[in-house]
C-alpha cells in the first residue's frame, strides 16, 4: 500500500508522482494520478463519478494490472485538504478489504459530506462524527487522516459508536425536516430550485432556518431559498449547492447566479438599516456560496445561518422574484438549431 500524505499545496508534491485523492493542484504535479471529482482534475475517462469515494471505486474495479498501470512510479496517496468524501475515498483506496462490505454506505456518507444529500440517516450520521473529530482536531494533520481513517472504519462497523460526535445532530437535522414540512414548498424543479415559504408563529420568533441537509438532502435541487416572515419582517438565505462546483458526471451543472448583482439589487431595494444588516453573499466561486439578509459573519458551508440571520424589511414574494430573475438570467440553454431531420416528423409527438 502506498503511505498517506497530507499536502496543503502543489509544492508539498513537487516533482514527485502522487495519486492525488478528493483534490486538484490544476496542472501540477506533472505525473501521477488524480481520483478526484474537484475542479481542474485529470482523473482519466474511464473512472469518472460524481463523488470521488465513486471515484475510487471504480478505481478497486480496474483489473490489477490496469491498476498498476495507472499508478505506476506513484510514491504516495495525497489529500490536500481534510473533508469527509477525501476520507471516505482515501479509506477505500488504503483499506479496501474493510471498505467493500460498505461501498453503497460510503458512497452515501461522502453525499452528504459534499453534495448534502442524505441518503440515510445513518450515513449523515457518519458524515457528521468526521466532520466533529475535524473540527475539534488542533495536532498534525498526518495524524489526523490517521484518526479520522480509524474513526470511519469503526463507525461502518458499529452504528452506534461515538454518539457524541454525532446524535445532537442527528436529533438537530429531524426537527429541521419538521420546520420544512410546516412550510409552503415551491418544487421549480425545471429551475433546479425548491422554495420553502414559513409563517412564523409567536410573538418574537427567530429566523427560519432549517439546515443545509434537511433542504438539500434530497438531492433535487442544487440551489434553495428559505423565506420566513415574522412581525420583525422577513427572514431570507439563498444557498447554491455544489453539483454547480464538483466535475459531476451525471447530470449537466445549473449556471450560477450572479450573487454580488442579486445582492446589490436587493441592498438597494432594502435601503438604509440603523442596525447595520444587509444583504451579503459569499464569493461566486466558491464550493457552495449564499446570499442572505443580516450581518456578515457567516461561515462558509454554513448548516445553519444562526446569529447571521436578521430581518429584511422586503416581502417574501418581493424576494423570490428578484432571485427567480436572477436564477433565469444565468439559465444555461441547451444548445439546439430548432431544424428537423429528413425523416423527422415533427408532429409525431
């Protein structure tokens, strides 16, 4: 087995042949292999997926000497950065005897790691234990893919090990699914977008603001928008997904909106706000950026928008048809010469 390598930057790997894991340095390192579904990536034809733990797979299902063709003067199996679709991807390549048994489980985990979909409670559950043991990790980041390699291959063999890392946002994920059944659902499927619409009861309610894999878990739609209205007014978060961002295979990319223009539009219908909230958005090229009404400090890929939330002063129906422009100004046509074959009958329908 080839030793595991953390790499922050195409320098780390300089000159040296490496099988480039969930990542891409762009056109360096000059040899090697990429198993990687992100942008700039030079995985070949044959092993293209969605995810890169699809990736690496179909990778295992290459007949040996292939294998060792595609990997051949390799010295390494490189992450250059931590998320959970790169473990899961790097625990099939290192640990294949373990994986096997799981495939369609890892497959799962590393959907809701990258894309938010949530195929199985069981495997968000995964995905949220990787994502704790990250986030709490302050040591060598070597001897974290180590840990989290050790983790993942614990929990696809007991459910129910380390709840800790994992129930409260489980428990947090079901009440999300909740507040989004209460909630009028706009499926604009055809613009690759649901709409969720909440009154909010009390007299001091707090934002409406269901959770990324509660909106994005089905899988439907790349892009969301959460409107909730409250006496203080309106409460609004626009989120892209990343299926516009990762080389996805199955199915064409939604084009991007352009966030800065939808903000500075909305900012200006908004005015002036002794509070200082407005409309932000996160840079356009990133994984997964949002648009949404309050401060500036949200974090990026965000679950929740929490304290980053206030209240618009805009209408509900205002806001989602500046955001329905916006989705329609960067609709990517197909490209089509409307002109019939010879033999087609373009009444036969």
């Amino acid at each position: 087995m080839l030793p595991i390598r953390f790499a922050a930057g195409p320098t780390a790997v300089e000159g040296r042949a490496v099988v480039m894991v969930d990542g891409s340095f762009g056109a360096a390192p000059a040899g090697g292999l990429h198993l990687a579904h992100w942008p700039g990536n030079r995985t070949p034809q044959e092993l293209r997926r969605d995810l890169s733990t699809e990736i690496a797979f179909a990778f295992l299902d290459l007949d040996e000497a292939r294998r060792r063709e595609l990997t051949s003067g390799c010295e390494a199996l490189v992450l250059n950065h931590y998320d959970t679709d790169g473990v899961c991807a790097l625990l099939a390549l290192s640990r294949p005897e373990v994986c096997r048994p799981h495939r369609e489980l890892l497959n799962e985990v590393a959907a809701s790691g990258d894309l938010f979909e949530v195929r199985s409670d069981r495997a968000f559950a995964v995905d949220m234990a990787l994502q704790d043991l990250g986030r709490r990790w302050t040591g060598d980041r070597d001897a974290l893919l180590d840990a989290a390699l050790d983790l993942l291959a614990s929990l696809l063999e007991d459910e129910e090990a380390e709840p800790e890392r994992w129930q409260s946002a489980l428990e947090r994920l079901r009440a999300d699914r909740e507040a989004l059944e209460g909630a009028l659902f706009d499926d604009l499927v055809y613009m690759d977008l649901g709409v969720w619409s909440a009154a909010l009861p009390g007299p001091s309610p707090g934002p409406f603001d269901p959770g990324r894999h509660a909106f994005l878990g089905s899988g439907r739609h790349d892009r969301a928008l959460l409107l909730g209205t409250g006496p203080e007014g309106t409460s609004a978060r626009f989120v892209v997904g990343t299926r516009s961002f990762f080389d996805i295979v199955s199915r064409p990319a939604s084009g991007r909106p352009d966030l800065a223009a939808l903000a500075a539009r909305l900012n200006g219908l908004e005015g002036e706000r002794e509070d200082g909230h407005r409309w932000h958005h996160q840079p356009q090229a990133g994984a997964t950026p949002e648009l949404w009404f309050g401060n500036e400090h949200l974090h990026l890929y965000a679950e929740h928008a929490g304290k980053a939330l206030g209240w618009s002063r805009l209408e509900p129906l205002e806001i989602k048809r500046h955001v329905l422009d916006a989705v329609r100004d960067a609709w990517v046509l197909p490209d089509d010469d409307d002109e019939a074959a010879d033999d087609e009958d373009i009444f036969d329908v």
